[in-house]
C-alpha cells in the first residue's frame, strides 16, 4: 500500500478519536442535582485502543490468471488494530463502536506431477524420455480493510463479558504472487540412467506466474464477530482485557472464484479509559 494511503488512514483515525472524546467530555457535563431536578442515572463512557493478532482461514476457492485448477484450504497469520468507545445503556449492558485497519491474506497450494521431456543419448542415438515431475503451484494474498463495528456487549460478571459485533470491512488494497516450484531437483532417465538436474529454462527452480492486484474483490463485507473477553482494572479508570474473537463471513471477499470467503479469529488486548464513570 502507498504511504500516502497510510498517511489518510492514520489521520483519520487520530481525528475519529479526538471527536470521540471530544464529544463524551461535552456529554459528560451535566447540571447539578437538586430537589427539583434530581440526579439521574450517569453512564459510564469509555475510549480505547485495542490490537489482534490470529489466523485468517479460507473457505472455498479462488482463481488465479493461469488456466490452472483453483486454490482452496488456504491460510496465513492475520492482524487488526484500531480505536474505540463504548458507553453503558445499564451497568451490566454496554453499546460501542470500533473502526480501524484488518489484514485478511492467505496462503494456499497444491502440488502435482506434470510430464517433462528429456534427451538422452544411447548407443549414439538421441532417445526422448517423458518423466512425471512433481512441482507446486503456491498463491498468497494479501488483503487490508478498514473495518467498522458497532457492537452490543453484555457482563454477566464484572470480570467477563459477552460481546457481538457487525462489522462492514471496506478494502483498501489487494495483492496475489503466484509462484510455480519444482519440487524434484533431478531425475533419471529410463533410457540411458544418466541423472539430470530438473529447472526452468532460466535454470531456477521457481517462477512467478502471477504478481499484481487481486481482481474482483468486494467491498463493503460483512462479517458477525462474537467475543468473550475479561476485565481487569488497572487503576479507577483504566482497564485491560484480553479477548478472543472469531470473525463469520457474510459475503464473499471476491468474485473471482467460487464461494471465496475468509473468517479470522483473533487474539485481541484492549486497553481503556473511561472519561466518565458510572454513579447512581
């Protein structure tokens, strides 16, 4: 991705969390009780940041340019980070809203025996031996969203909470490096015995087929994200939770092959602050 691109993302999310606060600091400013007007019920409202890191996994299948067979069961290590805010609706129900940036690539490969030709030389005769050799055909992908999710949390204990998210993942970039590999370094030739070493006509042993932007890519995409996570308190305003996610897709991450979708779980540490805490 471009550094001007990065520049526009980090930007935005510096000004979406000074707004955020911003906001909730206005909102948090309430007249005095009194007899007349007595105190209601004060929400407690929190801002944070938060990062994941996890496996993104593949479900069905993806093309690539060459008239190749698709690529399925792919995976890789994937990350997201970001900013968020949440505020009480009760003391044991929250709503919140994350945004920030998701990485959603994988990798995937097959591998297969395709017939070589080789020249042998008996008797003084030249002689063609066909020999099966294996190779492997690899593609990775790589995919960043800006990811947006508003979420309902509950706590049924004050250390542990139930989470569900929505989340509309809009792309930024794609990319796919289809790479051929021939497994087999050498063989030996039926007809004369003579062991030959095995490479493409540049004398590597790996190519690439395919490097560039990964077509037809949708956007927005849906996912539900159900999480469980835990609070602990590290100070009277300051609170740390390690959270477990799993992403379920609702829509395809491409139309360039047949039911590609991607879901990713996550291991995520949030870290907040609240700028206004709960009173009854």
């Amino acid at each position: 991705m471009k550094l001007f691109n990065l520049l526009k993302i980090t930007n935005f999310l510096l000004i979406s969390i000074f707004m955020i606060i911003s906001y909730s600091e206005m909102s948090a400013q309430k007249s005095p009780s009194n007899p007349l007007n007595p105190e209601k019920f004060q929400t407690q409202r929190e801002t944070g940041v938060f990062v994941g890191l996890g496996q993104n996994i593949q479900g069905g299948a993806f093309n690539t340019k060459c008239n190749c067979p698709q690529f399925e069961n792919g995976s890789a290590f994937g990350w997201k980070l970001g900013l968020l805010y949440e505020e009480d609706i009760k003391y044991y129900l929250q709503w919140g809203a994350a945004i920030g940036i998701n990485s959603l690539g994988v990798k995937a490969s097959y591998q297969y025996n395709k017939d070589r030709a080789f020249t042998a030389t008996v008797g003084g005769t030249n002689v063609i031996d066909t020999v099966p050799i294996l190779f492997r055909q690899e593609a990775a992908t790589n995919f960043l969203n800006f990811m947006i999710m508003p979420y309902i949390k509950w706590s049924p204990a004050e250390f542990f909470f139930l989470r569900l998210g929505f989340n509309a993942d809009f792309n930024i970039s794609s990319g796919i490096i289809h790479s051929e590999e021939i497994l087999q370094k050498t063989v030996k030739l039926p007809s004369s015995g003579e062991i030959v070493e095995v490479t493409f006509k540049d004398g590597k042993s790996k190519v690439i087929v395919e490097d560039g932007e990964f077509p037809n890519v949708v956007t927005p995409q849906f996912y539900l994200v159900p999480a469980l996570g835990f609070t602990f308190s590290l100070s009277k305003n300051i609170f740390l939770s390690p959270i477990f996610d799993f992403s379920i897709p609702l829509s395809e991450m491409s139309t360039n092959g047949t039911g590609f979708k991607v879901s990713n779980w996550r291991f995520v540490v949030e870290l907040r602050w609240a700028i206004q805490l709960r009173q009854e």
